[in-house]
C-alpha cells in the first residue's frame, strides 16, 4: 500500500472511501461538501473502535467510514495507533482501492500533533499487512493507496516518521515469518549485505566459522556443531552524514531454528522455534529504520546466526567451551543455547566496537512469558538509568517494557563446578534473571541492557496492527524511540 501524507485542506481528495474519527462526546466533524444519511451520522456513538460504513450523499467520496476513538479522556496513541489499522483493514474489507483518513485538530483531543501522526501511520501501514509471500494463490490485495491528511506540518513530519518505523517492523515481520528452510543462517546474513548500500550509510561484515575460530568464540560455536548449516556473526554498521553524538551497539540472538539440540524440545510447537532469531531480525529492523531517518548516532548491528541441532558432532549435556573472553562454562542443557551465543557476541560488542551502550534482544526464556504473559519486554540491565530509558521509551512506542531483577545472587549461580560458568542455574528458580546473570559475566564495564523478548515477538493477542499467531516485530518502535530520546538529552 502507498501512502501519502498531507495538510488536510478544505475538502479531501476524490476516494472510494473516507475515513473520518470521532470520539464518544461527539460526531465526526465531517469536512465540506461530505453528506451521508442523518441517521448515519446520528447513530454512530463513537465507541473505541466502532466503525460505521455508509454511503455518501454527495462530495469527492463514494462512502463514508466513521471510526470510533472512545471516551475523550481515554485518547491515546495506542488507539490511535489501533484506529489507524483498523481504518485499513475495513477499506480493504470493502475492496476499497483508495483511502483518505481525514483528521481534524478536535480529534487528537489535545495529544501531541506530531506524536499523533506518527502513530495514525504506523496504524495504516501496519494494519494493511498481510504475510501472502509463500500462497500459490494469494488473495487479491485491494487497497492501493492511503492519504492521511492532518491539521499541520507537524502531524505530516510525525506520519513519515511513523511511516518508516513501520515499514522497518514489517520488513522483520517477514524475516520471522519465513520458514526456517528458506530462513537460514546464510538468508539472514544476505538480508543484512541488502540493507548495506554507501546511499544508506552502512556496511555489513560478515564472519564465517574460520573468522569466529580466529576469534575464540568457542561458545557460539559449541552451539552450531550439531548443524550442517555453517554459522555467522554479522555486522552491520550505520555512520550519520555529520558527526555522531553517540556510539551505541545493538546484538540480536539469531538462532533461525531452535530443536534444543541433545536436549530436544517436545515437539508440539517446535515449528514456532523459527522464532528464536527474532531479537537478530530486530537488531537489522532498527538498523534499516535508523539509516533512512539518518539519526546522528553510529549504530552498530551485531547478529550471532545459527541453528541449533542434534546430529552427532552436536554439543552434549555435561560439556565443556571455552568463550571469546577465556571463561569455560558447562553447558549443561544444550537448549539453553541463545545465552551461548550472545555470550561471544557481547563480549566482541564490547571489545571490538567499544560503545556507550550495549542493548541485546533475544527470546531467550519462557520463564519470561510465565512471569509478564504476552504483552510485556522483560529487561534486566547492569545499568539502573539505562532500563529506565527502556521503560519510558516502551511507554512511548507502546511495546511495554518492564523490568526485573539482576541481584549478585543471581550471578552467584551461574558459577560452575567444572568450569568457571554453567549455562543453567540448576533449579534456583528466576529463569529469566538466570539468563541475564549468565550473560553479565561478559560485559565488563560498559552499560548493558538485556531484552527478554520471548513472550512478546509473536503470539499476541490481536490489537489490529499486529496479534495472533505471526510475528510481531518487536524491537524497533522501541529501539528507535529510545535512541531519539537518548539523541535528544
């Protein structure tokens, strides 16, 4: 769908349909020359997500759709965000081939033009989305074009902000939703040389297994011995045009299918594992978001992509690695793997890139999902104003973050007996904070966040712009809203 965004002048642009918003405390203001039957007008109560499609009497739009925000004092950018979509997935429902989403000043109800804006396009493009790549026979798409018109030049600026963060999530989305055959290690690497071009301001590097060999990540690789698929950490790095105010590093767990090796996974949803490289797709998401709005930060984008198999060269229970920083550990269930990857790849965050700040994403524990369910990003950070900056900029995005305990306690248990670390806390309870315990032993000074995004990066409940049972593309609202916020001190 293409999308257009404009002042909003005195009467829309000829359309199939117009979408118009109102709250419970009023009708819709409907702009010059737009006439439906009164009862349509009268009717319509406005409740949150109410939408009343009708026929128009008389100006540039052959129907009418009125889209209920609800209760004045209860507007906010999340239903707008939701109104947004909702306004596209009823245009297509109506085989509408044109949309404008006509939007009065009274209708924001005293939020942020800008703010608004941003998130009514998020809605449109998220919302007009549909995963059809693999049907033979795909349903025919219907909507062609939007125009979201806005009260001033400020709305306008926030919908094209809104318009490529939301193009960024997409662009995961289909990361995560393609099979794990057709989503290998070496598609996600070639995903990444495609977002490196000289016009967007990136490179990418990426290591094979000889170059992580080289470099000692005997963790990560532990975890790759079991697949015929050879491993990669990659690399991408985004410089502004003037000079940087900030370099900051982003390291996503990439694994394209999780078995959980020796130690299987049960097999009633183990085709959902294609998942577990959704905090990599991520990290490139927000890579690609940042270079097409040239934020003045170096960003660095680091992926640790593999599969993780059970063959006979696989890692078994009770083994013994060697990390990139010299610490051995135990690997003492081969499915807690992703904490074996990030390991090596933090480790080289911090050395090789040397930034302000690290944040890592990874679906690393169900313990996370038992502990916040679907809705909440669990964080645990080194770093006390860093998860702070995470949970504004969740509240912000509206992919909530919240976060959890990181305690001396915790690291305490990942000691082990053989080695120095073992991968699992061997029945203390605290998963989520276990993995992050485990991963803190290789940050050495630099403020860290870790991102605990299993419960959140597919599977949610429907909220018209994303849900169900397809991925969700968690990450980059957040992330990009948290480096604008953090550009801007």
């Amino acid at each position: 769908m293409k999308l257009t965004v404009e002042v909003a002048r005195s009467k829309p642009a000829k359309t199939e349909l117009l979408g118009l918003l109102c709250t419970q405390e009023g009708p819709a203001r409907f702009p010059r020359s737009v006439e439906v039957p009164p009862l349509a007008r009268k009717a319509f109560g406005g409740e949150f997500r109410d939408a009343r499609l009708t026929d128009a009497l008389s100006g540039p739009a052959a129907r009418v759709l009125q889209l209920g925000l609800g209760k004045q004092k209860e507007l906010s950018l999340e239903r707008l965000r939701r109104v947004g979509a909702l306004a596209a997935k009823k245009a297509e429902a109506a085989r509408a081939r044109t949309l404008v989403l006509w939007v009065e000043a009274d209708a924001l109800g005293g939020l942020d033009s800008a703010a608004a804006g941003q998130a009514l396009a998020e809605g449109l493009v998220l919302g007009s989305h549909a995963f059809r790549r693999f049907k033979s026979k795909p349903k025919p798409v219907h909507l062609a074009e939007a125009r979201l018109a806005g009260p001033d030049a400020a709305f306008v600026k926030g919908a094209h902000r809104g318009e490529t963060i939301a193009r960024a999530n997409l662009f995961v989305r289909e990361l995560q939703d393609t099979p794990a055959n057709l989503m290998r290690p070496r598609d996600l690497a070639a995903a990444a040389k495609k977002l490196a071009r000289p016009a967007a301001r990136t490179r990418c590097t990426v290591l094979d297994r000889r170059a992580l060999e080289r470099l000692g990540m005997g963790s990560f690789l532990s975890v790759a011995r079991g697949s015929e698929e050879p491993p990669y950490l990659i690399h991408l790095v985004y410089r502004p045009k003037g000079r940087a105010r900030e370099k900051l590093a982003l390291v996503g767990k990439g694994l394209t299918f999780d078995t959980g090796g020796i130690s299987i996974k049960p097999s009633a949803k183990m085709d959902e594992m294609k998942y577990d490289m959704s905090g990599g797709a991520a990290v490139l998401g927000v890579v690609r978001a940042v270079a097409e709005l040239g934020l003045p930060v170096e960003l660095h984008g680091i992926v640790a992509a593999t599969e993780n198999m059970p063959d006979g060269r696989a890692t078994k229970p009770g083994d013994l690695v060697t990390a990139m920083n010299g610490l051995t550990i135990e690997v003492l269930n081969t499915d807690a793997e992703g904490r074996l990857v990030l390991a090596d790849a933090l480790h080289y965050a911090e050395t090789r890139v040397q930034p302000a700040a690290i944040i890592d994403l990874a679906t690393l524990t169900g313990a996370v999902i038992t502990a916040l369910g679907h809705e909440l990003t669990g964080v645990m950070a080194n770093d006390e104003a860093l998860s702070a900056e995470l949970v504004a900029a969740g509240k912000a995005s509206g992919e909530l973050v919240w976060p959890l305990p990181l305690l001396e306690q915790h690291k305490e248990h990942m000691k082990g007996t053989v080695g120095d670390l073992k991968n699992i806390n061997s029945g203390q309870g605290a998963g989520s904070s276990a993995g992050a315990a485990f991963l803190s032993h290789f940050v050495d000074k630099t403020p860290w966040a870790h991102l605990d995004i299993a419960g959140t990066a597919w599977g949610v409940e429907e909220r018209d712009y994303q849900g169900g049972s397809l991925g969700t593309g968690v990450g980059v609202r957040l992330l990009v809203e948290w480096l604008e916020r953090r550009l801007a001190k």
